[in-house]
C-alpha cells in the first residue's frame, strides 16, 4: 500500500515529502479553503514538490461545468488527478475525462456499489471514506475488504484509497484489507512513527555510548 497525504498545506507536503514515502496527494474544498492562497497557485506549487498524483476537485455539480473545470485544472500539471464527487454527473465527467486521457479520483464513495460503478466508469481511484462511515455507527474498514474483493473477482484495476483515515490502526488494517493507498492526514503520518520501545532503544543506546570505555 502506498501513501498519499492528504492536505493543501505546503509545509505539510514538503516535510512528508522529506521523508521519502510520499506518492501522491489528495486534497478537497475544505481542505484549500484553510489555505490563504489560490487553488491554482496552491496546485502549481504542490506539483513542484510531488510528481506523484495530485487530487484537485471540482466544485461543480453539473457534468459539463466539471469538465470545463476539470479540463482547466488538469493544464496546472501533468500530474493532476480530476476528482469528482460519486453522482451520475460526476460519472459522467469520469467518462469524458477517460477519453481525454486525464486521471480521476472518485470521492465520497460509502458503498461497495458505488465504487463498482466508479470503476466501471473509468475512474483511475476510487475513494472510500473509512473514517466518516465509522463516525456514523458503520465499519469503514469491511467497505475497503468489500471493495477489494470485487475489484480482485472482477479483474478490475481502479487503484482503492482509503480515505477519511483517522488513526494508524486504520492504516495497517486498510494494508491488510487490500487498499492500495492511504490518503493520510499529516498529523496521523507523525503517529506512525510512535512506539515507547523506539525512543527508549535510542535513549539507552546513547547512554551506554556517553559511558563507554574511551
Ligand atoms: C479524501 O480524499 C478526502 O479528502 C478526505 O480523506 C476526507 O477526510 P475527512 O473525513 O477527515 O474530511
């Protein structure tokens, strides 16, 4: 499983970026609407750090009105994915952009249907939301082995995010389960890190490297 993050924050994207793991970045209308810059300036920079897949979402309802902005938004940069909320217009749009030969990322999938039905349009990633479907009593992660399952039976390649991640156990389970990326929020890629064992280990080692014998 690879990892996206998921932010319009710069510093955000260049420290994750430092760290060597970062394939790709997803972003969404809150998420740009926290930064104090435009959405195009914003993509144009995160496309000079990432080379990776950059999610950037339209904000249009009507098929036509995304594929005008999508088409718009996908000149930013070669590697700008178009993502489109899960509605027959969004399809619609996916279908369009496919034969235009531009990368979509269907979002706010909350069912196995929906995401079977985003691939079938075309859509290079589908996008389940694992944290908001656990926030309303469900379980995020049997959507993502769901998923995966179809897809792997089906023979069908649209890559799964795992989206709305928010804690490291959501991240080794949705591993586990068949997603084939992450999109992570910064804070929760720090959280990876974390184990008392870890920072003990370095402690003691520096100790007994402090009273070695010269
Ligand atoms: C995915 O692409 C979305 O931007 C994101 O994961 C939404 O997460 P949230 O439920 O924390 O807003």
């Amino acid at each position: 499983m690879k990892f996206f993050i998921d932010t319009a924050n710069l510093h955000e994207i260049k420290e994750a970026h430092a760290l060597g793991v970062l394939s790709g970045v997803t972003t969404n209308p809150s998420l740009v609407a926290k930064e104090d810059i435009t959405f195009e300036d914003r993509l144009r920079e995160i496309t000079e750090v990432v080379s990776g897949s950059v999610s950037a979402e339209v904000i249009a309802t009507d098929w036509e009105g995304m594929i005008s902005e999508g088409l718009e938004l996908a000149k930013i940069a070669p590697n700008i994915t178009i993502k489109v909320p899960m509605t027959p217009d969004g399809l619609k749009a996916v279908k369009v952009f496919k034969e235009k030969g531009i990368k979509t990322n269907v979002t706010l999938i909350f069912t196995a249907n929906q995401a079977l039905l985003a691939a079938r349009a075309g859509a290079s990633y589908v996008s389940p939301f694992l944290g908001r479907l656990d926030d309303i009593g469900h379980n995020g992660l049997d959507l993502i082995s769901t998923i995966s399952e179809i897809f792997t039976v089906h023979g069908i390649d649209s890559e799964i995010i795992a989206a709305s991640i928010r804690h490291p156990l959501h991240i080794t389970e949705a591993a586990l389960r068949g997603a084939h990326i992450a999109t992570v929020p910064y804070k929760v890629i720090l959280q990876l890190f974390n184990h008392p064992l870890t920072d003990q280990g370095i402690e003691k080692f520096l100790e007994d490297w402090n009273n070695r014998n010269k």
